[in-house]
C-alpha cells in the first residue's frame, strides 16, 4: 500500500535546495569538538588541530566532512560549530527518523569500505577517498536538509520506476545529478564530486570523465558493499544477512561506530544555543589572546626603538616585526605621504596611485593598513597572509591597536618633519650669514677701493716730492752720514707707494690681460729668484715642475701670484726647513701648489687667512695684503685657491687656474668694483 503525504510545490523545494549552502552537524559531534578543547588553550596552539578520540565521532559526520572540518585549524572548527545549525531533533520510531539513520550508517559503511579498498591499493590518502565515499549520497542528505518527509514519501515507493519519475518531476534532475551540482557549488574536490555523480553507474566510459578513477572504483565498489547490509538504500526491503565475509566485518565495524542515532533525541535548541554561544566565546577568547601577544610585541618593538632612528629604518624594522608575526609571510611598510592606491591593492615604491584609501582594504592576497596622522597617510603596512588572518587583522587595528600604530608613524613623521625644517632654517641662516659675510667683505673693499684712490690721489704727490728731492739731495750729497739718511728716507717713501699700490690691487685690481704663454716657465723664473735668499736663511727649496705646454692666461699675473705664494712659505718656513713647489697641467687647467713645514696655521689665523691688513707676524713686517693679492688674481682667473694645514705641521696652499682661450666679451672699464672673496673651503690636515 503506498503511503500519502502532503508534499510542497517542486518550486518551492528547488529554492530551498539553491539556498542551501551545506549540511546541519550532529549534536554528537558539537559536542565532541567544544569536550575535546581545554579550557586555557596555549598560545602556540592557536592555528593547529585537536587530535584526540572525538576525530573519531567528527568523521562520521557527513556536515562536518562537506565543511572541511577534518582538515582546518581550531579557530576554524569553532567557527563551524558556531555558523552551522544542528540536524532537528525526531520523533523516536518516525519514518524521517528511521530514513535519516539508515541513510548516516550507509554513508559510513561506504566511508569505511573505500577507506579499506584504497589502503589494501597502498593509496597515498585514504582518508580522502573514506571522504568522498561518506559524500557519495549528497543528493540524498541535500533532500534530507530541507524536506526529509518528501525524501521518505520516495524511498517508500515501491516501483523503482515511479520513484524515478517523482523525483525527476519534483527536482528536475535525478538525486545524483543534484549531488553533482551542489557538490560543484559548494566548492568540493574532484574525487567528491565524482563520487557524488557516478557511484552506482559501474560503466567503463564514465570512468574517463573523472580525474582518478580508480578512486572512483573504490567508491564505486564501497557502495555495492553498502547495498549488501541492512542498510541499503535501493532495496529498503532487505533484511536478510550478507553473504560475503567482508560484508559482514564491514557491517559489524559499522554497528560498533553507529551505536547512536543520527540526531540525539535529547539535544534540544536551547543546547544548540549554547553550544554556539560556547564555541563563539572561545574562538573571541583565542582572537584576544593572539591580539594580546601581537600587542606585547608591539610594545617590545617600540621599546627597542633607537634614538633618531629615520623613517626608511622604521618602515625596515616594522616590517621584520610584522614578518614575524603567526600567519603572515611577507610583509611590506612603504612610508609615504601620498593618500592613493594603486587599484590592485598592493604598489611598488614608484607605482602610481589612483585608488583612495581611507581604511584597511583586504585584498586576495592579504590586507593593507594604512597608518595615518593628522588627516594624511603616513604609511602603508602590506601584509601577505591568508583571508582568515585578514578579517582578524582589520578587526584588531580597528581599536587600540590600530591607534597604536597611527600614533608612532604620526610621531616619527612630525619628528622627521621638525629635523627637516630645522635643518632647512639652519641652511637658510648659513646663507644669510654668508651672504652678511659677503656684503661686509665688499663693503668693506669698496670702503678701501676709495680709501685707496682718496690716499693715491692725495699721497702720491707729496711721495713724489719726497722722492725727487731726496734723490736730488742725494746726487750733491758728499757727507756719508747724511747720505745714508737720504736712503733711508728713499726707501721709506718707495714702501710707502708699493703699499698704496698693493692696496689699489686688492681693492681695485686691474682687468687681466690673458695672451699665450708657459707657465711652467713663469714659474720656473720664480723659483730661481728666491734661490739665493732661500740659501741664506738655511731653507732648501725644492721645484717639482712638470713641462707644460703653451697655454691661454696672464704671465704677469701668474708671475705675481708665485711670488707672493713663495714670499709667504718663505715668511712661514724656519731655518733648516724645505720649501716643495710642484707645477702640472692637465687639459686647460693649471695646478700649483707650494708647501713648507712652519708652524702651521692656527685656527684664529685661519678665520682671517684673506682678509687684509691681518698678519701672523710681530707688527712691522707687513700689512698682511698678501694673500688677500693672491685670492684676488684667482678669484679674477676664475680659479680657486685651497689651503691645508695643522698647528705645528706643513701647510700646502692650492691653486686651480682655468687657462682655456676666453670668448669675446664686451669691454670692460679700466676700474671696476671688486667682487666678493672666493669661498675658501680649508683641506683635511695631513
């Protein structure tokens, strides 16, 4: 007698069937997983899976293999049992009931038969085709899920052929191409999904379509097994016992397993809810624990941090800290002021970015966090991790943590920001006081430029009495006494002019006056007039002069400018002492250098070494307009003069001089205002 039952619209069982997105878990197993866990789980046990007895009852249930729990790290099972509803309670003794546990003790009898065929085969994973065999019958628990009478108003029909039709009248497939669809769907394996297709059609052809088949034959050859127990699902009739040994020893081992129901009678919704509530808290307790160890390392790290350390040092380090970190395997923190993007999430040093970017983004590869301050981007962390990972990073630099990490980047970019500035007034303020330096100097030679012409103008004629009249007294002078003090009032009143006319040179030098010549030669001639002097005093001059070729420049300010860098070594040196000339050329550009070994210069001598009328020496020996001369012909040669010294030790003057042909220029006027000094950068003391 065929059994009626009220049975809903197909449409509205095929739309139940698309928003299904898995199976319910037992009770059992819940149960289990939540027992299995200690209460103060370790730290470094966060990310592993329990291994204990209640594996064994978790692979029985089919919910529980479809989600992957088998395979997935504690945080993960948790969240399972926390998203995945339980299988509804029955009624003891209803059809559902009896269906519901008949179809259970069948999928794990072809679990178990796959499991012993593939290791018999020495199969690499017979856990996985165990698997795939426990999912054979998905269309069959995917029913169940959703409307488990209709499921038994067809397998109580009696004629295979009307089941057959009802079903493909109610689903528009038949339960193995359903199988086929939700296992696609739901993201299993291939084996599964084969399983789920083709286990009870043994034809050679569709073997081809699968990716292993002779896994497949493995599943294949569990469920004929399973067709021969108690528990078959094509013949609801049978009763009698199996035949074959192994039969029986698969039967027995799933009597020993299967000593419950599917669906606890006892387990009630207000049991569910708290079983949920209880893997919600510890999967909250696990995520603290691991934000607690992130925070004390992030509190280690800013410790460790060294004074002054720079924005490129921080962005190193912080990404070594980040790598450092459980699940996280490479990290990336690009310091920038930029507020954009690339779209693809993460950027190079030069990329361009076009995105926006105002909170963290999780890409497929990771998540970004930017770090901001004061309503800009600082920086980016770029973290490569998986997407469970992710979601926990950007849930935790939502808080404190996230502040944390704003905060330093906005610290050290305000102090990075005040150094710059500081360093940019300081620069600002060298250069006015140099500029001040300059302005003084010329004003200064501008102040001696006329002091010069007013004291030429003035003094030149009384000297040229003087001189004229003391050379007249002298030619009719027969007194030998009074011949000595005409010379000596020549004398004076010739110092005299030399000295308005060396201040005349350093206020006013006149325009040069460049034509070939050899300045090695020059310099030669230089040279052999102090010989003699040099003797004298006990001084050994020694000349490294390389040939120079003809060259572009002004011989008789080249001439001036040996004689006053020779005089002054010769000043410097001491008796005994060794005065070394060298000459090159190199190209159109002209290297001299003079050294002795005197006192050296100290450094309150080296603040005023070119300004005029200062001299290291007793008074009466000078004006101290020498080398103030010599920075005056380079300055006007477009050369440099470098010097080179250390109290008590040698000191090297170096002079730079262009000596290439000048282009046409316009004329210039006989006396021009004078032009700063050269900078004067002093050399490293040998």
């Amino acid at each position: 007698m065929r059994v009626q039952t009220r049975r809903k619209p197909a449409e509205d069982l095929r739309r139940r069937l698309d928003r299904l997105d898995g199976l319910p878990l037992r009770p059992t197993t819940a149960r289990s997983l939540i027992g299995s866990l200690p209460e103060e789980p370790a730290d470094d046990d966060a990310d592993e899976s329990p291994r204990s007895q209640s594996q064994i009852v978790q692979d029985l249930d089919p919910g529980w293999i479809l989600a992957g729990g088998p395979e997935l790290p504690v945080s993960d099972q948790l969240r399972i049992v926390d998203e995945r509803p339980w299988w509804p309670a029955a009624a003891p003794g209803s059809p559902a009931g009896e269906l519901l546990d008949r179809l259970w003790r069948h999928s794990v009898a072809v679990g178990l038969g796959a499991r012993r065929l593939a290791r018999e085969a020495d199969d690499p994973d017979p856990q996985a085709v165990a698997r795939a065999g426990q999912l054979c019958t998905l269309g069959w628990w995917a029913v169940a899920a959703v409307d488990p009478d209709r499921l038994v108003a067809w397998w109580q029909e009696p004629d295979p052929v009307r089941r057959e039709q009802a079903v493909l009248a109610e689903l528009g497939s038949d339960l193995a191409e359903l199988g086929r669809r939700l296992a696609e769907r739901w993201g299993c394996d291939p084996l599964t999904i084969d399983a789920a297709w083709l286990h009870s059609v043994p034809d050679e052809a569709l073997d081809l379509l699968s990716d292993s088949p002779g896994r497949l034959a493995f599943v294949r050859h569990a469920y004929q097994w399973a067709e021969q127990t108690p528990w078959s699902l094509v013949r609801p009739e049978r009763d009698s016992a199996p035949s074959d040994p192994r039969v029986r020893i698969l039967t027995a081992e799933v009597q020993a397993r299967c000593t419950s129901s599917l669906v606890d009678p006892s387990a009630t919704p207000h049991e569910e809810r708290a079983t949920r509530q209880n893997a919600r808290l510890r999967l909250q307790v696990r995520r603290l624990r691991i934000a607690h160890g992130r925070a004390d390392r992030f509190l280690e790290l800013l410790a460790a941090t060294p004074a002054g350390e720079s924005p490129g040092e921080w962005a190193d380090r912080a990404a070594l800290a980040w790598c450092a970190e459980p699940g996280i395997e490479a990290a990336r923190v690009n310091w920038t002021d930029a507020t954009r993007l690339g779209p693809d999430g993460f950027h190079g040093p030069n990329d361009q970015l076009d995105t926006a970017l105002s909170g963290p983004r999780v890409p497929a590869s990771g998540v970004i966090l930017p770090l901001n301050g004061r309503g800009s981007m600082r920086a980016v962390a770029e973290l490569r991790c998986g997407p469970e990972l992710a979601r926990d990073l950007v849930a935790e630099t939502t808080g404190a943590y996230r502040r944390a990490w704003d905060a330093w980047a906005r610290l050290l970019g305000d102090r990075t920001r005040l150094e710059r500035r500081l360093q940019s007034a300081m620069t600002t303020l060298r250069s006015r006081i140099q500029a001040e330096d300059d302005r003084l100097r010329l004003s200064k030679l501008d102040a001696l430029g006329e002091f010069a012409a007013g004291a030429g103008h003035e003094l030149n004629n009384p000297l040229a009495v003087i001189v004229g009249r003391s050379q007249l007294l002298l030619a009719r002078c027969e007194d030998p006494e009074v011949g000595r003090s005409l010379r000596i009032i020549l004398g004076q009143a010739q110092r005299a002019h030399r000295i308005l006319r060396d201040l005349m040179f350093v206020a006013r030098p006149p325009s040069p006056r460049p034509r070939p010549c050899k300045p090695t030669e020059l310099l030669n001639a230089v040279v052999a007039e102090f010989e003699p002097e040099c003797q004298a005093r006990g001084i050994r001059l020694v000349a490294e002069l390389n040939e120079s070729a003809a060259a572009w420049g002004d011989p008789e300010a080249l001439r001036h400018l040996a004689s006053i860098l020779l005089r002054n070594a010769l000043q410097a040196a001491t008796p005994g002492g060794r005065i070394l000339v060298r000459a090159s050329q190199r190209g159109d550009e002209l290297s001299w250098s003079v050294s002795d070994n005197g006192k050296g210069i100290r450094p309150d001598e080296a603040e005023h070494l070119f300004d005029p009328f200062y001299c290291g020496r007793q008074a009466g020996r000078g004006l101290g307009l020498g080398l103030p001369r010599a920075a005056r012909i380079v300055e006007q040669a477009g050369g440099r003069i470098r010097w080179s010294s250390a109290t008590g030790s040698e000191t090297t003057f170096h002079v730079s001089l262009p000596l290439s042909e000048p282009a046409e220029q316009p004329a210039q006027p006989a006396v021009e205002n004078a032009a700063p000094f050269p900078a004067v950068v002093p050399l490293p003391a040998r």
